[in-house]
C-alpha cells in the first residue's frame, strides 16, 4: 500500500470518467504514498436565492476539521472546529447547526484523476437539489457535492468558482470552475451542467479580485460575479498552514458555448495550502 502508483497509471493521467487503475474511492487509499499525507474532504455547497451555505468536513494524514457557513442575504454565520462528529454530510442529508436539508442528484457525476507533484489526486463532482430548512424556513437550493482525495504536492494552490443558475429560458444551469488542480486543458474538472447534463469546459482566468472568469478564445464569453459576504480564514500550524478567501454572491453573464446564465449564485475562491 506504500509503494508509489505504477508509472504508466501516473503517466495516463488526467483521466475524466474513466476507471484510472489507481485507488481512488470508494476503494481504500493509503494515508502514505511515496512521503506525501493523504488529503480528503467532503465539500457540500448548497446555492438559491433564498440562501446559501457551505459545509466540509476534511482530513490530513487522519486529522480532523469541519467548518459550516450560511448567508441567508443579511447575514454571514460560520464555525470551524477541528475534531469529528459536527455535521452530518451524507448522500442523502445535510444537517448541521440551523441547516436540515434532504438531497436528490440533480445531474451527471464528474470525476477526474490527475497528476500532482510526484503523486495524483482525484476528485468527483455531483451536482444535488436540497428540500428541507435553514432556521426552521422552508428552502429548495442547488449545489455540488465536490469529494476530493489525493497526495497533493507540499505548495498547492487553486483557483475556483461553483454555483448554479438559470439561463434566460428558465433552464437550469450549474457550474464548476478551476485553476490550480485537475485543469489540464482536456480531462479537466471544469463542467457545465445543462439541464443535468455534463459538458467540459476550455480553461479560463480568473480576475485577481473573483469578479469574473473570462474565456478570451472561441466565443469570448465572460462569467461575472458580484460579492455579497466574504468567507475568509488563515492558520499556520507550521507542517501545516492553509489561507483562503471564499465569498458568496450572485453571478451572470456567459459560459463557454453560447450558455447565457441569466441569473446565478454560488461561491468563488482563492485557496494556498502548505501540506
């Protein structure tokens, strides 16, 4: 279990949707491989006009965090602890502190397996609808389930943006986009989600203030994002140090191929981890 991945395994990857011939969950995976600690987290992100909220719960070589945040459009509540048990983030639930919501899948799972550093990471994305409450009020949001796993190089750093939406036809929209980790130019984890279907999208850059993604080839199009309520955190516990910006807020304009998004909310961030 300790030896690296076979060299031609690492050196097919990425793979998008296709068995990898390396352990990737749900099979086990070693918390050592080739002198880099196993990641994993389960990130749920749950968007509408009604609310937004966020939930994790994440391990480091077998060390826990979970942290929660909810915007309900006046206000901004969040916790961070570092042990197990807080939240329930399952298949089929989420419930933590003022949130109980049920979830169904709501569109294709993406997964992807890349190359990083020395190593591979994995991750797979399922777009969800949840039906419950957050402080006793009845909502119906939309989100992603993002399961990432993997040996990340020591200094990682990403880019990404997720969230749901409506084009002007009332089709529903959601979206993952990234810099930094599973970005290669094909086999990526950037996804479109149209009406549940998956489409990969091309790379685009992120604005240095996560106002916008911009795609400046094919049909130029241009995803703006206005910031309501701003996540932030940062600790530095010397092996490991993590500092991140993750604000909430509404989107509109254009994802690659023609997709107007007429409306939209989700969550862009700026992630540096030393690990």
């Amino acid at each position: 279990m300790g030896a690296y991945p076979a060299m031609s395994a690492l050196d097919a990857l990425p793979l998008r949707d296709r068995p990898t011939g390396l352990p990737v969950p749900p099979a086990r995976m070693a918390l050592l491989r080739g002198g880099r600690p196993l990641k994993h987290w389960r990130y749920v992100g749950l968007y509408g006009d009604e609310a937004m909220l966020c939930a994790a719960q994440v391990r480091i070589a077998g060390l826990p965090q979970a942290f929660w945040a909810v915007w309900d459009r006046h206000a901004l509540r969040e916790r961070t602890v570092f042990r197990r048990g807080t939240l329930r983030l399952d298949d089929e639930r989420v419930c933590f502190g003022p949130v109980d919501v049920r979830l169904q899948p709501d569109g294709d799972p993406v997964a992807v397996t890349s190359r990083h550093g020395d190593s591979y990471i994995w991750t797979r994305k399922q777009p969800v609808r949840a039906v419950g409450t957050v402080d006793g009020r009845p909502v119906d949001l939309r989100g992603l389930i993002d399961d990432s796993a993997g040996y990340h190089a020591r200094r990682t750093a990403w880019q990404w943006c997720a969230g749901v939406g409506e084009a002007p036809d009332g089709t529903p929209l959601a979206w993952n986009l990234v810099a930094g980790v599973h970005d290669a130019p094909t086999g990526s984890e950037r996804t479109a989600w149209v009406d549940g279907a998956a489409r990969e999208l091309p790379p685009g850059a992120f604005a240095d203030d996560l106002g916008a993604v911009t795609w400046t080839d094919a049909d130029a199009a241009q995803l703006r994002f206005a910031e309501e309520a701003r996540r932030a955190r940062a600790d530095d516990f010397k092996l490991f140090a993590s500092a991140y910006v993750q604000p909430f807020g509404t989107f509109a304009g254009t994802l690659p191929g023609g997709l107007a998004v007429a409306r939209g909310w989700g969550v862009m961030e700026r992630h540096t981890v030393r690990w």
